[in-house]
C-alpha cells in the first residue's frame, strides 16, 4: 500500500530528476528502471546508488503500465507554462484527467514517477495539485506552498546565487538568512512603485494562486469548475482586491487606479520583475513604459486573436446587460436576474466553460492577460515567453494587473448597478440595534490601527535544485499590523433570542482630493474584514472578536505553511484543524498601511437576520475560515446574500452618504490607520 503523503515529496525541487533525495528525513523513490528518462536509463545502477547514499526512507515504486503522455508532454520542458493559454490549458486537462483515474494512490503514485521527469515542472505541479484537491482518496492531504516549489517565481532572481553559495559553503546547521532587498523592482522616480509592497507581496500572491487553483475556469472533468456560485466569487474577490489595492493607494497619496478602459490606449505603467524563469531558464520579459497592445499572432503557443475580438466581446457583453439577458449556444434567453445574473455573468466575462455561450461572448477576461503578457512580442519574432500577467502566481506583481481588474470590475458594476436598490425594509432587522462599537489594539488608543514593518524567514531549501541538503532561508519584508478587537454592543429589543450575521466593513471617508465621498463611490471601496454569525439574547448584548479570527484571512503560518515542521499527526482533532486549502487573505495584509499621519476611515458593522442569510451545511475540518474569498471547500457558499452585502447594489435614494444609509442595525465609527516607519523581526 503507497502512503499518499509521499505524493506531495513529488513537487519538491521541480528540476532535479525524480530519483534524487527528497524531504526532510531523506528519502528516494525506487524508480523502475523502464521509468527513467533516455540519459539515465543505462546507468541506473550507478545513479540511483549514489542517489541512495545517506538516505534513512526508500519508497517502493511499482512499475506499470503507464498511460499515452503525448500530450502532457507537447509542452516542452523549458517553456513556460500558462492557464490562460487555451493550448496550454488543454494540455494540463489531459494530465489532471490521467492523474484523476488512476485507480489507486500506488497507481497515481507510478504514473506521477514517471511522468515528472518528462513534462513541463510547472505543468506537473499544477496538474499534480488539482488531482490531489480533488481525488477522493487524497482530498485531506495538504499541498506544499508554492513559494517554496518555486521560489523564483517570488523574489528577487539577485538572491538565488546567495542561496547557492550558502547551501554550498555552509553547512545546514550554521546557514545565515539570505536578505531580500526591501523593495527592489523600481527607484523613486515611479510613483507607482510606492505600492511594490502590495503587488509584490507574497501571500497576496500565493492567494491569487491558490484562488485559481481552486477555481479553475477549464477541467476535463466538469464537476471540478462547476463549484457553487464560482462565477459571482471571480466577479467578488477580484472586485475585493481592487479595492483593497485603491485604499492602498490613497495610504501613499496616489489616486484611485484607472481603468484599462481603451484597448488601443497606450498602457502608461512599465513593469520590469527582476525574477527568472529557473524551468524557462530565462528572464521573465519585462514591459516598457507606454507600450500598446498588438494584433497577437503566435502560431507556437496557437494564439492568433485581434485587439477587435476583444472589443466585439465586451460590446456583445454590454448588450447583454442593458438588455438584462443573455442567449445561449441554443439561441435561448437567459434573465440576468438579481439572484443569479452575477454569476451567469462572472462565468461569460472570466470566461470559465460554465459560460452560456463562449463563441458569441467570447472570452474576454482571459485575453486581456495574455494580450498585456504578450505586449512585447506579439508575434513570437523575439522568440519571448509572456510577462508575469500571463500566471496567476505572478500577475498581481504588476500594476496593469489593477488597470485591466478594475475595467473588468467596471462591466460588472454596469449590471449591479441596474439592479434595484436594497429598500430600508430589506436592510432592517426589525428589533436589533447596534447601540457602540470600538475597535482597540491591545493598550492602544480606541479606534486606532497601526501598521509597520515585519521581516520573516522563509524556508526556500525545497525549491531549490541541484544544492547540497539542509535548511536555507530567505528573509524578506512585509506589512504588519497590530492585531486588534472589535468591541460591539447589540440591543435584541425583540423579546426573544435571536441570530445575527455580522458583516464589517472598512473603507477611506474622503476621497483623493480630502473630500467627503459620497457612498455610490465609497461602496466600491468598501473591504470585507470579517463575517460571523451571532447569538444576541434578549436585552443588551456585548460581542468581541479579534482581527485574526476573520472570515477573509488565513493566519500567517498557513500562507508560507511548511509540511514538515509542526504538523499534526492526521485524523486527530488537531489534525482536522490543519485540514484547509491554502487559500485566503494574508493575515499580514488585513489592513492597509496608512498613513504616517493616519489614514481617516469609515469602520461599518450591520447585523443582518441570520435565519435569512444562513446554509445549513456540515462544515467541520472544511478549510472554511477565508470563506468570504474563498468559499468552503465543497461545500455552498456559506451566506445566502449577494457577495459584497449590503454595498453590491447602488445605494437608495435618499443614502447619498453612509451616515443616511444607516438602519438601525448598522452603524458606523471612525477608525484612523497609522503607519509608522518601522521594522521588526519576527518571532518563531
Ligand atoms: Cu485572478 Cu485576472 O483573474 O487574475
């Protein structure tokens, strides 16, 4: 019998040959010698002995028959690999489906032997990864971070010699952290550069990741796309991350991000990433400042679209939402009703294959990544791969990631912004009033958050290929703030006890010029912090709950999670506990950074009926604690309402500002976000 928790020692450094030592207790898979790729094959003996030395755990690996790889394998091994490239995607459809029906874990266990060393590393891991999320028999295992499979993708490419030498010098138990430089991509003179701690975070980045992971738009096997409401979730969190990444910007003085409304407009923000490709072996192609987009003719990668197609699929799209339907492949209407049309929607514009018709609505969120990622060779003449907005793991690193989001954003709003407006009735939850609410870090000054500095280490030894064994960390920077407790007190004048779902919100009070916003703008800033569900006993009520216990965020050691180090032993409670996808909000990231003088705020709380917004699902070992970004893993969507409640819709009239949008079971409190310039280290 294979033990499936090996399968995950099968992602580890991408491009060294599957039969080199692996994990923390060293360990080799006994690969048959028929699996062994044309250079290895005839000195099996000598490589695998060698291989062997020093290592405490043998894997058997049973030889079988394997499946055709033709197709896995028409990807070469140096290319890089893309989701948002249609040949691309049908190449790892054809992988996850092999990985999906193998019989058993031996079975997979043999085919995934085999198959690393032959196909594209990338290709291998992300097929790898949706076969384990979703198998039966290896649904609980707990995949690696993918920073550390492949730091590359991650930090600067300056740092990878560090690594090197100190692996290669130092022994594993006196190795120093190799700092990475603070912020390195850009100089000053970029005003843009300002928010590099944002873009180029790497739990913001590992979350975009795994949110695709999760939620991929194309699978042989339909069920692995068709997850609950997963069109509205695209449409959410992405809709989330811009105006997180907006409060971000007026935390540095700059205004809100400008739409890519105009294909043909030059896109002003250059974006050079300074990282390697380490399975490409080359440089991720940078884009230079005011660069077009251009008709794409790449007959390697099968690409050959026009900026018009793009411009077709929005019109056609627009239409369908001024008419308030869409006509699918067999010519019917579909209402883009209140209930569903956001979904309906998200599926068309992302577009996932649960799109009504995708050869009249096209494809439109997709391509807008792969034109901007080809920008700067649009007809393969450089013999260059795409830039980071062509991967899910890298394109938030780049400010035309929040250019295109933000227009995409804007076709969605059009419909929201149709619908009709939550009426004061709706909004109430008669005999509930929120009577105070404080917001306090601990021994703090009320009502005030506070940002800095962290460094923390990051074990990279994993993804590194072909280095001597043993631990070695990278340190880098990122945003920290003080946790802190909401302190909310909640009047149940109903007579009888009573459910609430609390939902609270952060956005800035004024606009870029310092003005007041009014609350059709101040909505589409509005950030989620955090969903729970409350018992309110007749009389007055006082709830807390901490800033780490948020419904948007995993805690910081899930995002960099390392396998070998604190883990439970399975199918103990602890173990349950351990059980979650790695996607969610960074804990870091919560809150935005501020300002050194204070960032002015509006804090939002609304208790809404419970017994109307509540599914009755088992949740237990779910992975269900970013549900608000993520949803729960196969399970619904865990709140009946609209994503973004109360703010998706456009306020009623009369609500022009949120102090007149208020019901009695809402209130709101001035909270001011303070930054201060300062570094600390990290405990472990
Ligand atoms: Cu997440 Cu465009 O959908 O990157």
């Amino acid at each position: 019998m294979a033990n499936k928790n090996n399968l995950l020692l099968l992602f580890e450094h991408p491009n060294e040959p599957v039969f080199l030592s692996k994990g923390k207790k060293p360990t080799v898979f006994d690969v048959p010698d028929s699996f062994l790729t044309d250079r290895y094959r005839p000195i099996s003996n000598e490589v695998q002995t060698r291989a062997g030395e020093n290592v405490e755990q043998r894997i058997p690996v049973r030889e079988i028959s394997v499946p055709d790889l033709r197709i896995p394998m028409s990807l070469g091994r140096n290319e890089n690999f893309s989701l948002f490239i249609p040949r691309h995607r049908r190449i790892a459809g054809r992988l996850i489906d092999i990985f999906m029906n193998m019989r058993s874990v031996e079975d997979l266990q043999s085919v995934a032997v085999y198959a690393r060393d032959r196909v594209n590393p990338v290709l291998f891991n992300y097929a790898l990864s949706v076969a384990l999320l979703h198998r039966p028999d290896t649904q609980n295992l707990d995949l690696p971070a993918f920073s550390q499979m492949f730091p590359e993708r991650f930090v600067d490419s300056q740092v990878f010699r560090q690594l090197r030498e100190e692996s290669f010098v130092v022994s594993s138990g006196s190795r120093m952290p190799i700092v990475i430089p603070r912020d390195y991509t850009a100089s000053d003179l970029d005003p843009e550069h300002r928010l590099w701690y944002f873009r180029e975070d790497m739990g913001i980045n590992l979350h975009h990741w795994h949110w695709h992971l999760v939620y991929p738009f194309e699978a042989a096997d339909r069920s692995i796309v068709a997850k609950d409401r997963r069109g509205e979730l695209f449409y959410y969190m992405h809709e989330q991350i811009i105006a997180r990444y907006n409060m971000e910007r007026f935390s540095n003085n700059l205004a809100r991000v400008q739409p890519f409304n105009n294909l043909r407009d030059p896109i002003t923000e250059g974006y050079f990433p300074k990282m390697d490709s380490l399975v490409a072996s080359r440089a991720w192609p940078p884009r230079f400042d005011n660069t077009r987009l251009g008709d794409l003719n790449r007959e390697a990668d099968q690409i050959n679209l026009e900026i018009g197609d793009l411009e077709r699929w929005r019109d056609r799209i627009l239409e369908a939402i001024h008419q308030k339907f869409v006509v699918n492949e067999t010519g019917q209407r579909i209402e883009l009703d209140e209930a569903t049309g956001i979904d309906t929607l998200g599926n068309m514009i992302e577009a996932s294959i649960l799109s009504p018709n995708s050869s009249f609505y096209g494809d439109l969120h997709n391509n807008g990544h792969i034109f901007i990622s080809y920008a700067h060779d649009i007809n393969s003449k450089h013999l260059e791969s795409f830039g980071v907005m062509g991967d899910s793991s890298t394109a938030m690193r780049d400010p035309v990631f929040y250019r295109w989001h933000a227009y995409i954003d804007r076709i969605f709003q059009e419909h929201k912004s149709r619908l009709s407006a939550y009426t004061e009735p709706q909004l109430n939850y008669s005999g509930i009033s929120i009577t105070g609410i404080q917001v306090a870090t601990n021994g703090g000054q009320p009502n005030v958050l506070s940002t800095f500095w962290q460094q923390s280490d990051l074990n990279l030894s994993r993804g590194l290929d072909f280095v001597p064994r043993g631990n070695v960390f990278a340190r880098f920077t990122h945003l920290q703030h003080l946790p802190f407790t909401y302190t909310i007190n909640v009047q149940n004048d109903s007579g009888a006890m009573r459910f609430g779902y609390v939902r609270i919100f952060i956005a800035p009070k004024n606009d870029e010029r310092g003005q007041p916003m009014q609350l059709r703008e101040q909505r589409l800033m509005m950030v989620e912090l955090d969903k729970f569900a409350a018992q309110l006993n007749p009389g007055p009520n006082t709830l807390r709950r901490r800033s780490t216990e948020s419904s948007v965020t995993i805690p910081f050691e899930r995002t960099f999670r390392n396998l070998d180090a604190n883990r439970p032993a399975d199918n103990t409670p602890e173990g349950l506990e351990f059980n979650f996808c790695g996607c969610g909000w960074p804990q870091n990231m919560l809150i935005p950074k501020g300002l050194p003088e204070g960032l002015p705020c509006d804090l939002f709380i609304m208790v809404s009926n419970y017994e109307n917004d509540r599914i009755d699902q088992q949740l237990t070992g779910r992975c269900s604690d970013a549900a608000s970004y993520c949803g729960v893993k196969d399970r619904l969507y865990p709140d009946r309402r609209s994503m973004g409640y109360p703010f998706d819709r456009v306020p009623r009239t009369g609500a022009e500002r949120l102090a007149n949008f208020l019901t009695p079971n809402m209130s709101i409190v001035d909270v001011t976000i303070r930054h201060e310039n300062r570094t600390v280290q990290r405990q472990n």
